[in-house]
C-alpha cells in the first residue's frame, strides 16, 4: 500500500523569462529547457500532475525577428508575442515529444476568468488536462491583452493558475535562489530568507529590478506568494538553472511534513517515510518560527538537535537554497478566491468600520447600505469593486473643518477617502448611481428611493472577500 505522502501532489512551475531566454541575444537556453523538461517528466513519472506557466513569448519574438530591444509601442509588442508564443510552444513541444510527453498551450487574459462560469471552464479544462497526463503550459495571451484586461505579469497568472486548481505547490523558478534582504545583484552581502510565515510582516528591499527581460522583479513574486498561500499552497522562490532542484526541495519539505505532523505546511498528506536521500534531524521547527528571519548564507541547515522521540539523528542533507512562503492554515475558498483575485475591480464603495467588522466577524453579515460612507467610479450591479474603510468620525471632523464649504470640502474628503485602507472586494448588488442615493439609509429605505428592492443588501456575505490579514 502507498503512504500517504505518496500522494500525487499538483504543481505549478513558474518560469520567468530570464530562465528561458538570453537577457542580451534573447536567445533560448536550450540546455536549460532541457533540463526542465527532464524534470518535470521525472515528476510526471512519479505521479504527480504538473503545469508549465512561461514567460518569454515576447523575447522569443524579438529573437525571431531580429529586433534588439522591446519596443514601446502596445501593437507593436502584441505582434512580436504573437510570433514568439508560436516559437515558445514549439520549443517546448520539441523539447517534450523527446521524451514522449504531450503538451497543451493554454493562453489567458483577465477577462477570460472574470466570468465565473468561464473561470471554471479554464479551471476544469486545466483539471482535464491533468487528468489525462498532459503538461498544460500557461501564458499571459499577450497578443490579445490590453491594460484593462492584463494580468501584468506572469508571477501573478501563475499565482492563480495554482489557485483555480487547488494546487499542492507553486514554484517561482527565476535567476536568484530565492528571496534576499536587497537585491543580490546590487548588494553581495544581502542575506538569503529561508522561510516566510507572514508576508505583511516582511521588512525587505524589492525595489530594485532584476533582468532586463523580466517584467516583474521580487515585487510580483511576492504579491504571487501572498495571492497562492491565502489559497492554502506552500509557494517556493527558487534558482531555474538548477530545475533538479525542485525534487529536492519538494522531498525535503514532505519529509519535514512528516516531521510537523499536522503543522503549517501545505502538502496535506501525513506519516511520510524519509525520503532515501534524507537524512533526519532538521524539523524546520526553528526556521517557522524565526518566520522572516534572514539566515546567513552559511546559515541554512538548521543546526538543533532532533528531539529525542525522533530517534534518527544524521545530520540533515540541506536542501537546495529556496525561500518557502508557509500557506495560510485557513485557505480562502475557491469562490471566495476567485473574488478577490480573478475579478478586476471597477470601482470602490467606502464603509465604515461598524460595516467593517460586522462583514468580518466570525459569523459574518452582508454589507448593508447604512455602513456606506461613499463610492467611487462608474459600475454596474454584479460587477467587482473594492471595499475600503474609512472612519466616519476622521471623516466629519476633517468635513466640520473646512472653511467655505463646496470645492474645499469635496477636496478634504477626497483626500480622506484616499487614505481609506482597501481591506478586499465585493461583488454589488446595486450600480454606483443606486449605491449614491441609499448610501448610509435603512434596507427599508430602498424601495421608496430606487423604486424596487432586489436585496436588503449593498453584497451578500458570499459575494465579500478579503485578504487573509483582514479576518
Ligand atoms: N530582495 C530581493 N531578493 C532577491 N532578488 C531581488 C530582490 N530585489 C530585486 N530582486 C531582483 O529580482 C530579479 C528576479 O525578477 P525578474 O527579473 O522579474 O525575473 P523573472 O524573469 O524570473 O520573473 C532578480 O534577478 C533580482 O535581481
Ligand atoms: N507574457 C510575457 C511575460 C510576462 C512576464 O511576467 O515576464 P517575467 O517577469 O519574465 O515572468 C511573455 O511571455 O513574454
């Protein structure tokens, strides 16, 4: 009978386009890619279900039509991802068919998941893939994307790619080995972060960026950490010229699984034997609890003594230099997900911070239009929009201020709206114009003003979603 640690695990690969491309010729890393694949068919023939999200369409266009920089103009660039997402797949395609592995391109923009019968759709053909052994390889469908509809990047499409399939594993395979205090190509001395329990709390410099063919630097990563371990998946920031490396990291942290019991990490299987080439000793008991604790580089076997119910006592072999973001113990559920992050916001209604915690407490209510200060922008009902709070109080004081009324006061309170903190998002069941005129009334109130009442509610409780850090 297989332990429960051999259950096949979901796993999302990331890679950036300075893993497939040359930063200067924009030419393939074809041994590289080679290696990747060698690696994800190991995995493959290991049981566990795997998809591809790669960047580079655009280098590889450059590379195919002999421009030597990305030029500025949108259509411009839509046409060269156009040619280099051909080129793209097909290198993959070649590369995998070597080893009789078939693949699947599946190209993305945010409006293709902003249904969310059309989010399913992606997700189940995602699932149908799998099931059939197939590696989906994923892209922003760049050609097509425009700002309004961009998911930006692609650390963020991976993020919800791993979302939409419940996956075990999210690995942001990229230039550096993992998350430092500062940039390392900046800084030498910068010291490596081996494991993050609370995103919000890191105290690191991003802002810097890295290759000149990558888009999004540390900064989207991170938001792709937080994104993945609010839906429960343990994410990773690892080195891709090493793709071996995400075995190794992957039998280390079920071996550590084992060793946690029932503890903080994602991989949801239990009672997993040692991996054979796993010595024991290292729970990783420390590192959680340092949480953002940079490690000196010399710094990455935990050096505490097993306790003495785990009897082996090798020394650990350290695993590959990684930063491992803990997932949430409460992930957000799928629909709830999906709200968050799938949706494009189409404007903001303000709520006060009576609305705030009664949206968010345990046994958590509607929003209902007596908690709304204000709203913003042009939105229709069962569209997305953002929840911001804003104390009512800071905002008639500021108001009561003001001299001369008019101009000055709508400045004072834009002002103060502006400062609101957005805790999440909504989906509403009235329009803006409607949200303006019953804004801070009754439910009772709604009939007489708009003429009918299709909700007691500005959103239903399952139509409110919010970050982790907010519940
Ligand atoms: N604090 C940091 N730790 C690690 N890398 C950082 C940090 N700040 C900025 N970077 C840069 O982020 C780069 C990775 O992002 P990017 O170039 O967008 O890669 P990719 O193409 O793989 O998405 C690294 O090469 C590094 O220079
Ligand atoms: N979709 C674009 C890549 C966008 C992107 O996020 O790039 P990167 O930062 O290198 O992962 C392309 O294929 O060229």
């Amino acid at each position: 009978m297989k332990h429960k640690d051999q259950r096949p695990l979901t796993i999302v690969i990331k890679l950036g386009t300075s893993s497939i491309c040359d930063e200067v010729t924009h030419e393939p890393g074809i041994a590289n890619m080679s290696l990747i694949v060698e690696t994800v068919v190991k995995l493959r023939r290991e049981g566990h279900r795997v998809i591809i999200v790669s960047s580079a369409a655009i280098a590889m266009g450059l590379k195919r039509l002999d421009i030597p920089k990305r030029p500025k103009h949108l259509a411009t660039v839509q046409a060269i991802a156009a040619v280099g997402q051909c080129r793209l797949i097909a290198l993959w395609d070649e590369l995998f068919r070597q080893l009789n592995q078939p693949v699947a391109q599946i190209l993305l923009t945010r409006n293709d998941i902003a249904d969310r019968a059309q989010y399913l759709n992606a997700a189940n053909t995602l699932l149908e893939l799998l099931h059939m052994g197939v590696i989906p390889i994923v892209n922003e469908n760049d050609t097509l994307s425009v700002m309004e509809i961009k998911f930006g990047d692609n650390d963020t499409l991976s993020a919800i790619t791993a979302g939409m399939v419940n996956a075990d594993y999210l690995f942001l395979m990229t230039d550096v080995d993992g998350l430092y205090t500062e940039n390392p190509r900046n800084n030498p001395d910068a010291l490596p972060i081996e494991v993050v329990k609370d995103i919000s709390q890191l105290t690191v410099d991003v802002s810097t960026g890295g290759s000149s063919v990558g888009t999004g630097g540390m900064v989207t990563k991170l938001v792709a950490a937080e994104l993945a371990t609010s839906a429960g998946i343990t994410t990773i920031i690892t080195k891709s010229s090493v793709p071996g490396n995400i075995r190794g990291i992957i039998k280390y942290l079920r071996y550590l699984k084992g060793q946690e019991g029932e503890r903080n990490t994602s991989d949801k299987s239990i009672n997993p034997t040692v991996p054979s080439d796993l010595s024991v000793s290292d729970p990783d008991i420390r590192l959680s609890a340092r949480s953002i604790t940079p490690l000196a580089p010399t710094d990455s076997v935990a050096r505490d003594s097993p306790s003495p119910s785990r009897t082996p006592c090798r020394t650990p072999s350290p695993p590959p230099r990684h930063t491992r973001f803990l997932p949430q113990s409460h992930p957000m559920r799928d629909r709830l997900f999906w709200i968050l992050h799938g949706l494009k916001s189409h404007g903001a209604v303000y709520i006060d911070t009576g609305a705030y915690k009664a949206i968010t407490r345990a046994n958590r209510a509607g929003l209902l239009p007596a908690g709304v200060v204000d709203v913003k922008g042009t939105f229709s009902a069962s569209e997305a929009v953002s929840l911001v709070v804003i104390d009512r109080k800071t905002l008639a004081n500021a108001e009561k201020d003001v001299q001369g009324g008019g101009d000055a006061n709508k400045a004072v309170r834009a002002a103060i709206l502006e400062e609101g903190e957005v805790v999440g998002k909504a989906i509403v069941n009235y329009s803006s114009v409607e949200i303006a005129r019953i804004m801070g009334l009754k439910s009772s109130e709604i009939e007489s003003l708009l003429g009918y009442s299709d909700s007691e509610y500005i959103a239903h409780r399952d139509n409110l979603a919010f970050a982790p850090k907010h519940l």
